[in-house]
C-alpha cells in the first residue's frame, strides 16, 4: 500500500488511523461476511460447537454424534445450550445449527 | 488428682472468629448453608475438613466404604481409625476441628434409587468418588432430576503431573468440574496427597465461592 500524500506534520492526526484505508477494510469485512453467511444459508454449512471446537455434524442426534468419537458414553454427562441431555435422550435430541454442545468425559481418582 | 478438663470455646465465641475472618455477611451464607459431598476418599475427606472449617452449618457426608490402610497416605484419617465407617471416622475427626457443625451420616452407596433421599436437603453436592462411572452416574442424575441444586464435579487428578494444571471450570450455570480433566489413575497409577487436595481445595473453594455469590465466568 502507498501514501500519496506527505506526512501530516501537526500532531494532531498522530494515531489516526487513514480514512480511506479504514473504509476499504471495512468494505473487505462486510464482503467477507455477505459470502460467508451466502456459504451458511445456501451452502448447507451448519456448524455446531462441541467442547469450543465448530464441528459440521448438525443434523445429527446426540447418540449419532457419539458413534464418531472416543467418549465412552459410560463415563460422560452432555450439555446442550447450558442443559443437561438426559441419557435417555441421546439418541432423539438432534444438534442444530449454533448449538454449544459441551461433552464432560470423566476420568478415574479420588 | 488433676482432672485434665477440655475446655473449648462457645460457640458465640467460634462464630464471632469466623465472622472476623470472613466477613459477617459472607458467614451468614455459610452458616445457613447445607453441602453433600458424595465419597469420603481422598477428594471428600480433604473438601469436608476445608467446608468444616469454614464454618459451613450442616454437612452431609456419604461413603459406604471402611477406611483401608491404602487410604492414609491422602485421606484425612489416622491410623487407629482403620476398619472404622468412613462416615464416622471422619464426622469424629470434623467435630475435633470444628465442634458446631451440625452433621447428617450415611453410611450407603448412592444409587439412583436413593439419590433423591440422600441429596434433597444440600444446596450444594460435591461429586468426590473416584471411579469415572460413579462420577458420570451422579453428574447426570443431579443435573437431570434436581436441577436447582449446584454441582461440583472433580475429574483429572492422579499422577505427579504440574500442580498448574488443576483448574476449576464453570459448565454450565449450575455445574462445575475441578481437576486437568485428563490424568486417570487407571492410566498413570497412583495418586498424591498434594495433587489430590489441590483438587479437593478447588472444589470446597468453588462451594464457598457459590455460597458467596461469586462465580466463575
């Protein structure tokens, strides 16, 4: 990027930020976002956050989402949007786009 | 001759030193309060000494086991208490530290049949066990069936690994799990007294700072 102008020598703009760079990076972020939520309503990408980490499995029912991990369903409790999910709902509660899923697998000693 | 009499202070007086270091708002909150804690091994024992001495009014202690020899390298227990009921061993050493406590004893294994029984009264639990299945079992039971009360969950704590690692994490509103949610005895092998009572410390801090409605983040 170039500077077509000199340096302000008043120090009163000293930390301003350009306007004209500002406005292009505001430009390339409302673009950004536009394509993004294009991807999200039309692209069929429905993101679900387990444990912090956005995962693609919405759709999917808890017991579903299980079936692909390690977590020993013995020794776990699940979280969903900050409620519990009772065991006996595993398999009919379905994830859905923007869920926060939080998984606490249980590890032995006391 | 000499008759050795064990004087110990009132109560007025044991309470007038706890409001001097708490604060009198704060112990208000801890002398009305009731806590579980659920297993008496090495979490329970050290997380029940810290509450009694805090100053917590009713303590509910469940354990179904015996103290072992295996158990006093952690647990708070003495040797000539072995083969004694965890509940009673441990609610003789509680009222040697702090005489007004009030206690309530169970001397079962808590099982979804008698959870509700058990834990009705405690505004708080504290999941002390030490198999994952148990902690798991209680973890649901409580968040699913009694969903006003708090629950302080430990997970990760065994091994020698940095003390830096043990952490407590808010869940959920109501939940909450201390430990590095990852070292398993089952896997590393043994457990220390000192990891397993920064463990136990986070969690009866965690207890106190509910009941002073300060929360985690």
């Amino acid at each position: 990027m170039t500077f077509d102008r000199e340096p302000d020598l008043d120090n009163a703009n000293v930390g301003m930020p350009d306007t004209r760079i500002l406005g292009i990076t505001k430009y390339i972020k409302e673009v950004t976002k536009s394509v993004a939520s294009f991807f999200v309503v039309f692209g069929g990408v429905f993101m679900v956050k387990i444990n912090g980490e956005e995962l693609n499995v919405a759709g999917k029912t808890v017991a579903e989402y299980l079936t692909t991990t390690n977590y020993d369903p013995k020794r776990i409790a699940v979280e969903r949007n900050g409620d519990i999910v009772p065991k006996a709902q595993y398999g009919e509660t379905v994830l859905k786009d923007g869920d926060s899923v939080e998984v606490v697998s249980f590890v032995g000693g006391g | 001759m000499w008759e050795v009499v064990e004087l110990i202070p009132t109560k007025d007086e044991w309470n007038k030193a706890l409001c001097e270091r708490h604060g009198e708002d704060v112990q208000k909150k801890f002398s009305a309060a009731t806590v579980a804690i659920c297993g008496l091994g090495g979490l329970g024992s050290n997380v029940a000494i810290s509450l009694a001495r805090a100053g917590i009014g009713t303590l509910i202690l469940i354990d179904f086991d015996r103290v072992d020899i295996t158990n006093l390298h952690r647990q708070q227990y003495k040797a000539n208490q072995i083969g004694m009921n965890k509940t009673d061993a441990l609610s003789d050493n509680l009222k040697e530290i702090a005489p007004y406590i009030e206690f309530e004893t169970h001397t079962e294994r808590v099982i979804e049949e008698n959870a509700v029984r058990l834990l009705q009264g405690a505004d708080i639990i504290c999941e002390a066990f030490d198999n994952a299945e148990c902690k798991a079992m209680l973890t649901n039971l409580v968040l699913e069936t009694m969903p006003d009360k708090y629950l302080v969950a430990a997970s990760g704590m065994a091994g020698m690994g940095s003390a830096n690692t043990i952490q407590t994490r808010r869940v959920s509103k109501r939940f909450y799990v201390c430990g590095d949610g990852a070292s398993d005895v089952s896997e590393v092998g043994s457990l220390v007294a000192s990891r397993v009572m920064l463990c136990a410390a986070h969690q009866a801090h965690t207890v106190l700072r509910i009941l002073a409605e300060q929360f985690e983040t």
